[in-house]
C-alpha cells in the first residue's frame, strides 16, 4: 500500500509536466527568487536556445535585454516582491536570443502556498500585424486630420464651430488674424462675442434644421467693426440628433467699399445729365444777360445814379457765367490730351502756386515733403492733374486756419504697377455723415467759400486716369486723401489694379 501511495504525486506531477509541455504557450515556472525551475517546450522553442542551460539561472538575468526595452521589469518585480499578478503586451521587442523584433502577451502569476511564480508568454504574429494596421489607420487618420485643419486654416473665410449653448469650440487661423485674438482667447467664449450686436447672434442659435444666411457687422478685439456676411449650419450625429453650430463667416468690407464707390459713381452720372442740362438752359439767356447789361453801360453815363444798378446786373451775370463754366467743366468727362508726366514735378507746381497764394495765412503750418527724385512716368494730362493737386490743397489750407501740419509725398508701387499720391491734413476733419457726400457737385462744408465744385471735378479727372482717390478723415482729427495712379507700360496700356 505504501508503494502505491508514494506512486501517486509523481504520477500527478509528471501528468502536469505533460500538460504544460503540450501547451501551445510558453510556459516558465520560477522559485521565489526568480530562478528558473522549469521550462516547457513550447518557451525554448520560441527562445531558441537549449532549455537546460537555463534552469537554475535567474530569470532577470537571463532575459536582461527583455527588461531593458520597456515597463515589463516594473510588473516583474510587482509579482516577485508583491506577488501582484499582471498582463503585458509587448510589441516590437528584441528577444535574448534573436535579432529580430516579435510580438506578443505575457501573463505572470504567483503559485498558490508562495510555492514561486509562473510566467506564460504567447507570440504571436496576428498582434503585429493587427499594431502595424493600427499604425498605418492612425498615419491615416493623423494625415487626414492635418489636411482637414490645414484645408479649414487656409479658407479665406472665419469658421468657427460651437456647442449647443453657442460656446466657441474651434476656429481656424483666419479668425484670429481677421478679428485680432490668438486661438486660446476663443476657446469657452460665445459666439456672440464676435458681433457687434449680441441679441442677432442669439436669434441665429435659436434657429435648428435650418440654414441661416444673413449680414452682421463683426466686432474686433479693439473695439472696430467691419461688415461679414454669415452662414451657419446646424451639424448632426449620425443619428440626426442636433450636436453643433457652424459658423461660417465672410469679410465683405471690400466689397461694401466698391458698393459705395459705385453708387457715387452712378450717382455722379445722374448728377452730371441733370446739371449738365440745366446749365445748357441757363447758359444762352445768360449770355443775354451779359450782352444786352453790357450795351446798357456803354449808353448811360458815369455819373447817373442807375449806372449801379446796370453794373450790379453785368458782374452778376458774368459771376453765373464763370459758374455755369465750372460746372460744365466739373460734370462732364474731362477731355484730356495724356502725354508723359512727372507726377513730382506736377505735384511740386501745385505746392509752389497754393503756399504763394494769397488768400491763405500758412504762418502757422508745418510742411513736410516726400517725393522722390526718380519716379516712373505716367501718362495723364499735367494741366488736369495740376488742378486736382491744387483742389486738394486748397482744401487742406482752409481746414486749417489756425495752423497745423500738411504730409505729401509720393510713391511708387512697382509691383502693383502704380504711383500714390498723398496729402495728409491736420485740419477740422469730415464728419463720417459728409465723408460719401464730398465729390457731389455743390457739397461744400465750408460757409462762403468756393462754388463745391474742386473735388467733384477731382474725381471726374482721376477717373479718366484709370485711377482712384481715396479718403479718409475724423472730425477734429485731419483728412488724408490718397491719389492712386497706373504708371504706363511699355506697351502704352494702363493697367490699373484696385486694391483698396
């Protein structure tokens, strides 16, 4: 009877030696202290060297390089010093024996009765391949991403998207630059921190399943505002459950400008048949006037008391004909011989005969002047443009009756093939009401002073150049009016780019 009961635990043992040696799985069986007791076929199989060399030795030592490529040693020495179970899987590692990277889990465990500590490893190739899948779908992702971002960061457009509630979530580069804030000053802002008037972006959230198109006047972070177009749409889950809002919004400041230039100009047109044919009526009888007061004066004597009368009738009539004159000459297209002109030579005779007139006290001004000693020709009509510079700085002259500083210059934009003319005023300033109104005929905001005629016949001139004025002004503050010019080609074209 005792032999047989001695028989049966090396029996049981020897059974689960043949269990673990059949198991598809690396199998290493450790002392407390890490050395290696036992190794099943499957281990030194897939450590390539010979299983008898290992036992007796120290796990930690032998398998060195495994504890050097990772977090592996800290859960091994959590079950060896804790007897903390763990689970790791490890991907492209060198093993001890080869040179070539594998893949795989590894399990370790402490035996029950604190009898040592079982370690189990499974390569496999699957797990490779399914992390190198995971890599190119996460390049994949990545690249799309960054395309996404660079492709919303290019848009000419401010985009912004924001949760439920209207709080900014995203925005792209040229919300920042347009509206003057950095990514981060967006981030938990509302949406309505970007218009000017709070109460109309509340209304556009209010509105789901919807798309809204309208025009807002968008707010910078100094405190000015310019005109945007907006579009916003509702983004959906998958579901069609309603997730955010899209912003979508366009600077229209540019094209707002050309609006108004346009309706100047049309306004101009029809300003231009009105007057031109009134002053077609008045003008024959005028000269009637004239003619007729004239052989008056000559049959009444110096001394007769109605000879007053005779002569307040002639001047009277001469000062309409030398209006209906201006005006014919500031309404109608100007008829201009173009040749070659030095717009610095031009600018300077207009300087020289406005500083010497003697209608203006320019005690109190302080000049400086830019112009340049080589500057591209263009080709205009030097008589014109003599006018328009004089028109402008007469203007400038009378806004500044106590004194103040007058700026002009000139530029020459090579790449965009024109010259800029300027003259910058410290004077009384435009109100923004007058700013539109100032190249009507007969606008003037100075009392009794000239017909209001200079800057409507500035405009008409400028415009057959192929060119542009430009002004701006703040009441109390100065003006400064900006002429731009095409320089003439080779070819004898003008090419005129409106960049404004």
């Amino acid at each position: 009877m005792k032999g047989r009961s001695d028989s049966r635990p090396k029996a049981r043992i020897a059974f689960i030696e043949d269990i673990l040696e059949s198991l598809p799985i690396g199998v290493i069986i450790l002392d407390n202290g890490g050395k290696i007791l036992m190794i099943n076929h499957y281990q030194e199989r897939i450590s390539r060297i010979d299983r008898e060399k290992l036992l007796g030795t120290y796990y930690h030592d032998t398998w060195k390089r495994l504890f050097d490529q990772g977090s592996y040693g800290n859960k091994y020495w959590n079950l060896i010093n804790n007897r903390e179970s763990f689970t790791f899987i490890f991907t492209d590692i060198l093993p001890q024996f080869y040179d070539f990277k594998i893949c795989g889990i590894a399990y370790g465990a402490p035996l029950s009765l604190s009898a040592g500590f079982i370690l189990l490893h499974d390569v496999s190739d699957e797990l490779g391949r399914d992390k190198r899948t995971l890599e190119q779908l996460a390049n994949q992702l990545a690249e799309s991403s960054e395309f996404l971002n660079n492709l919303v960061d290019s848009s000419p457009n401010m985009v912004f998207t924001t949760d439920t509630a209207g709080f900014i979530q995203t925005t792209n580069k040229t919300s920042e630059r347009l509206l003057g804030y950095t990514r981060g000053d967006f981030l938990l802002k509302h949406i309505s921190s970007v218009f000017a008037d709070a109460s109309k972006s509340e209304i556009i959230l209010s509105r789901t399943g919807q798309v809204t198109k309208t025009e807002l006047m968008c707010k910078k972070r100094n405190g000015t505002v310019f005109p945007a177009r907006v579009r916003v749409n509702d983004i959906r889950r998958t579901d069609g459950s309603f997730k955010s809002k899209l912003f979508l919004l366009e600077d229209i400041t540019w094209e707002k400008t050309m609006e108004d230039k346009l309706a100047l100009s049309e306004r101009l047109a029809i300003y231009s048949e009105l007057m031109a044919g009134i002053a077609h009526q008045l003008n024959n009888p005028m000269v009637g006037v004239i003619n007729f007061s004239g052989l008056l004066l000559g049959k009444i004597a110096a001394d007769d008391p109605n000879r007053k009368v005779a002569e307040t009738i002639y001047e009277a009539a001469k000062e309409c004909q030398r209006l209906l004159a201006s005006l014919m000459k500031s309404i109608h297209e100007p008829q201009s011989t173009f040749h070659d002109v030095n717009v610095g030579e031009v600018l300077d005779s207009a300087l020289n005969a406005t500083w010497n007139h003697e209608s203006f006290n320019l005690a109190g001004v302080q000049l400086k002047k830019v112009i340049p000693g080589v500057i591209p020709k263009i080709k205009g009509d030097s008589l014109q443009l003599l006018e328009v510079f004089r028109n402008i700085l007469m203007n400038a002259f009378q806004a500044m009756p106590d004194g103040g500083s007058l700026n002009i210059g000139i530029k020459a934009a090579l790449k965009k093939k024109e010259i800029k003319v300027w003259f910058k005023d410290t004077g009384h300033g435009i109100s923004k009401e007058n700013l539109s109104r100032i190249f009507t005929p007969f606008f003037s905001t100075k009392k009794n002073k000239g017909a209001g005629l200079g800057l409507s016949f500035a405009f008409q001139v400028i415009r057959s150049h192929s060119g542009r004025i430009v002004v701006k002004s703040l009441e109390n503050r100065g003006t400064t009016f900006v002429i731009v010019l095409p320089i003439h080609t080779e070819e004898g074209r003008f090419e005129y780019f409106d960049k404004s």
